[in-house]
C-alpha cells in the first residue's frame, strides 16, 4: 500500500510537468487527491485484515510447533482426538513450576519474565496450553491505560503458547478463559504485546476483543558476535568492576559502549512491539 501512494504522488508530480491547461492541472490534483485518500483507506484496512501464513515469516512459536509434531509420540492420536472438541477443554489455573515446563521449550522468550499468575489449558488430562500474567512493563503504563486511581486493575499478559496437538483456535479460547479468571482477582483490564523480532502479529488477541494501540517506542539493543542479544541498558553494568571488593576500573557508559563495538557487538534500534490491550469482562469466547 505504501508502493501506491508512492505511485500517487509519482503521477501527480508527471502531471504537472506534461499539462499546461490550468484546468487541467486543477482536475487532476482533485481526481489525485481523492485517489490518495482511497489509497490511505485501503492502507489502513489492509493493517485489520489478517494475512495469510505464505505473506509473512511463520513465527516462532509455530516453527516450534511444527518440529515437535514429527516426534514421535504414542498418545498423540489420543490427543488430538480429545482436542478435536472443545468439549473436552477446560481452563484453569496452574503453578508457575508447570507453566514454566511449557513456556521454556515453546516460547520465544524462554522464560517466565515478570509472570505471578499462570493458567493452563487442559483437554482430558493433557496440558495443551499455557498463559501467564504479571506486572506491567514500565512504570506509568498501568496509569496510562486508565488513570492512575484504577492503575491496580491492570495486569500484562507476558507470556502465552499453545502444543502441537491443541485444537487451531486454542490460543484465543485460552487467552479468553483465563482474562475471565484474572477479573476474579481484581483485573479488569489487560495489556498483551507482539513482539515483530518473533514473527508474532497479535492475531490471536484480536477474537478476545483486544483493541490494537499501536507499536512501543524502538529501544537500542546490542548483538553479541555469538548472536546473543541484550538490551543496550545493560552497557552500565560493565562500566564498573567491583569484583573481590574493591573498584578495579570506572569507565563511562559512551566508553563502554566503544569497548563493545571494538569486540565486535552491533548496536541497533529495533522496530518496537505491538500493543493491544483488553477490558476483560468484555472478554467473550
């Protein structure tokens, strides 16, 4: 979409250059404009309209989902055959120890991060799903969503993923499911991120009423020459050497930072993360 407002423009500046009527030229900068302003809807509509799989790198989550189903397994047929029907579903809360399990091995992230509340999604006896809740990432967002006197209804949902075996729609009926818990615990409204380094979209939160609010600000990372990324906060922590008790060097973090470059660590500003967040008593599924 933005290759053809780029052809609007492109067409209008001809236009100018090949007519000499002013007439003319005034025709054509209306039937422009209004050809730019369809161009802006269609722009905007394509961003609601969930693409297919083939337009866009699959994520990481499904990578992961994909190679596990070629292991061998001698109850799968039994649990698909139980997640074929929702029927057979049932949601409830789970320790941080057994969402942890899950969470390592098939989320992008590898860990719980700042998780207090976990839920499971169970068809028959088997764990098919897990998502996570907990604090919120900075110190004002919470305030920002709806005030600060209200700022203790709001909680992240930080981590989330669904097994190979689960039923297609799992991860929307779980994320639905356990939104309705937390309202039980005092949380009413809920912040979920997707993060575009994983392949993620936020399509799954868009069945459970989330409402898309855009993208968070680009932070600076750095890449370590194993690969390893870390975020560029993380530079003031090496300006000091206190090891044995007693300071052995003090540099500043723009000297630090040169150090780390030297070694062969690359800086960079990533694309942000989307953000949708939900009132979850609205929450149906």
């Amino acid at each position: 979409m933005s290759f053809l407002r780029f052809r609007v423009i492109a067409f209008l500046c001809l236009s100018f250059c090949h007519t000499e009527s002013l007439d003319s030229r005034l025709r054509i900068v209306d039937s422009l404009v209004h050809l730019y302003l369809l161009a802006n809807l269609l722009y905007r509509a394509a961003q609601d309209v969930e693409l297919r799989d083939w337009h866009v790198p699959n994520s990481f989550q499904r990578v992961i989902r994909e190679r596990m189903a070629d292991q061998a397994d001698p109850l799968l047929s039994e649990k698909k055959a139980l997640a074929a029907d929702f029927k057979n579903a049932v949601v409830r809360e789970i320790s941080l120890a057994e969402a942890k399990n899950v969470v390592v091995t098939q989320e992008w992230l590898g860990n719980l991060g700042s998780s207090e509340f976990a839920f499971g999604l169970y068809f028959g006896e088997y764990l098919a799903g897990v998502v996570c809740f907990g604090s919120t990432a900075g110190t004002k967002v919470k305030a920002s969503v709806c005030g600060t006197e209200h700022a203790d209804k709001v909680t992240t949902l930080t981590r989330g993923c669904c097994l190979h075996f689960a039923h297609p729609h799992s991860g929307s009926f779980l994320v639905s499911a356990a939104c309705r818990e937390m309202t039980k615990k005092g949380y009413h409204i809920v912040i979920a991120y997707a993060d575009p380094e994983a392949g993620e979209r936020g399509v799954i939160f868009r069945p459970c009423n989330f409402l898309y609010c855009g993208t968070t600000s680009p932070t600076e990372k750095f890449r370590r020459p194993d690969g390893k990324v870390y975020d560029a906060r993380n530079v003031h922590l090496l300006t000091r050497d206190r090891r044995f008790g007693r300071l052995r060097y003090k540099r500043s973090r723009a000297e630090q930072k040169q150090i780390l470059i030297a070694q062969g660590c690359e800086f960079f500003k990533d694309s942000g993360s989307s953000i949708a967040s939900s009132e979850s008593s609205g929450i149906t599924g």
